[in-house]
C-alpha cells in the first residue's frame, strides 16, 4: 500500500506531465489536497512531505482542523463546499479561501464577517457550468452580477472561478463543457487583472483540466486514498 507521501509524489508528477502535454509551464498549476473526511494525522503526514493547501468541504469538520493544526500557520486552508447563512461567520474567520460563492448573501455576510486582524479573505464564484439542477452554483449569465457585487466588498478579494464539470458525460460533452469554462475564464481575465485561478479538475478529468486552462486541480482520493469515515 502506498504511503500519503508516495501518492503526493504521484500526483505532482502527474499534474506535471500534464502541463507538458499542453505545452504549459509546469508551475502553471496548484494542487489541492482534499481533505474532507480525513483524520489530522494524515494531513499531517502530507504537511510534512510538503504540502501546505488543503481543502475542506464541511464547515464544523474543517473548522476542527483548522484549529487543531494551529501551530502549522503556513497551511492555506480552502473552503470548497456549500455554505449555509449560519455558518458564514466560522468560515470568515478560520479559512484563506472560499472557492464556492454562489449568492451575494453569502459573499456579503463573510466580508462583513471576515476578521479585521486577518487578509482579505480570497474568495472564487462557483460556476454551474452544465446547469445541473442539483449542483451549486451560478449559472454562465449570473456571473456578472455576482462580480461587480463581490468586487463592491472590501475584505473579499476576487480571484477567479470554481467549477465541477459533469463527471459521467460523455468525453466530448466533458470536453464542450470544459471549453467553455476556459473561455469564460480567460475572457473575465481580460477585465480584471485580479483574475488568476480556475479551479477546475479533480482526479478522473485532471488531464482534461489542465488541457483547458485550470490553474488548480483538487485531488483528494489520489493523495490520501478512500474516505476513513463520513463527517457532514
């Protein structure tokens, strides 16, 4: 069985054999571990093969962490879940990121909430690019609006977009799919020079992400295998 270590070894080779496929710098592309349902230890085990950006996906769950693993002040913790009104303000003050903006309510509650003492919380609008009904996020024609809100909100800074692109559709709807996020991507970064992350890609469609323009990939199974246990 492969370590955590191991896998991380993997997973960096693999994000950077596949930015030399597309012809892409190698450093072009971040990589976030997901630790949702996973224990302290081994984040630790990947915090000390190196690895300094981890994403959650429950509020209580990450919140635990995140205040467990104090002592380890260079992590950059990501929030890449829903978010519910009446857990704003713990996401405001224990996270760096929140990749899943989806509604001006939520934006506005965690600027207003974000601590004084902290940076500006850096912040992506999630993008419902294939229009799922049961996926969060905004639709392509919400984005603007969603923008010119967010960049109203001093202690939010606005970096890019988030999306999860159909998992199971066929390979060249994935890659329809995946075109468009680029282009919106790359057009909105035209307009604001503030713009440098798409998160786009995790570890069935890496590859296909990356040939499309994502900036970070979040890899959670390949870097700390099955999910130890259910924590929602």
């Amino acid at each position: 069985m492969q370590t955590i270590a191991e896998r991380l070894d993997n997973a960096r080779k693999s994000i950077k054999d596949a930015t030399i496929n597309a012809q892409r710098n190698v450093d072009s592309v971040q990589l976030l571990a997901v630790s949702k349902t996973k224990l302290v230890s081994e984040i630790t085990q990947a915090y000390k093969h190196g690895h300094r950006m981890f994403g959650e996906n429950y509020i209580q769950e990450g919140v635990s962490k995140v205040k467990e693993m104090s002592a380890m002040a260079d992590i950059e913790w990501h929030m890449i879940g829903p978010i519910q009104s009446n857990k704003t303000k713990d996401v405001a003050t224990y996270f760096d990121w929140v990749q899943s903006i989806d509604r001006v309510k939520i934006a506005k509650r965690l600027n207003d909430q974000r601590p004084e003492s902290l940076p500006n919380l850096n912040v992506c609008i999630q993008v419902n690019i294939d229009d799922e009904p049961t996926k969060s996020g905004v639709s392509v024609n919400e984005v603007d609006t969603l923008i010119n809100e967010i960049k109203t909100m001093p202690r939010l800074s606005l970096r890019g977009f988030m999306a999860i692109p159909k998992a199971d559709a066929e390979l060249q709807t994935q890659i329809a799919s995946f075109k468009k996020m680029q282009g919106l991507f790359t057009d909105y970064s035209k307009l604001h020079a503030e713009f440098d992350t798409l998160s786009l890609g995790m570890s069935n469609d890496m590859n296909l992400a990356i040939q499309h323009g994502s900036t970070m990939v979040r890899l959670g199974t390949a870097i700390f295998g099955a999910r130890s246990y259910s924590n929602n």
